[in-house]
C-alpha cells in the first residue's frame, strides 16, 4: 500500500489549479473574497474535522500508508486540507463559469 490518499489529493488540487488557468479562466484567484472564502471555510473546517480525526478517539480512520502522516491542528491530516482547498475551489469555478455564461446569452 502507498500514499494514495496524499497522491490524490496532490493530483485534485493540480487539476483544480490547472482547470482555473487553462480551460476556465473566471480570475477567481485574483479576487479578494475568494482567499476571504477560503479563511472562513479551512476556521470551520478545523474543529469539524479535527474533532473527527483526532487521534486520542478518531471517529475517522486513515491506513497509516495511505496518508503522508503530516497533522496539522488537532490532528487533521494535511491531505484533507487540500481536498477541501480542491472541493470547495471548483465548485466556485464551475459556478462562475455557469453565470459567465448565463450573462452572455
């Protein structure tokens, strides 16, 4: 078994980022409010997620090999940071992209 859940999460977030420059180009990583987003979903991602993942009585269990072992505030795996970052950032690309559209036709 290897890092799968660290690959995956490394590749969503390089397609993300990739999508946004390449294909979608909303310039949503140039506004204020997105980063704003960002801040306030990783403040309630913290206690949620931490609470599920510590380690003292995890309601969520990761393979140690599956993970890069990294844990950042009360126990959060890195991993989950960047698949919210990836979750939470294409949904508001794809979003703009729908009203991008809707505003031209």
């Amino acid at each position: 078994m290897g890092p799968e859940y660290l690959i995956a999460a490394a590749v969503s977030v390089s397609l993300t980022i990739a999508a946004e420059l390449l294909v979608l180009r909303t310039g949503l990583f140039r506004r204020p409010a997105y980063w704003l987003t960002m801040v306030i979903v990783f403040l309630f991602q913290i206690p949620v997620d931490g609470w599920l993942t510590k380690l003292s009585a995890p309601v969520v269990l990761y393979a140690p090999t599956a993970i890069s072992g990294l844990r950042v505030p009360w126990d959060i795996p890195v991993e989950d940071f960047l698949f919210g970052f990836s979750l939470i950032t294409l949904t508001l690309l794809l979003w703009e992209r729908a009203l991008a559209r809707r505003k031209a036709t």
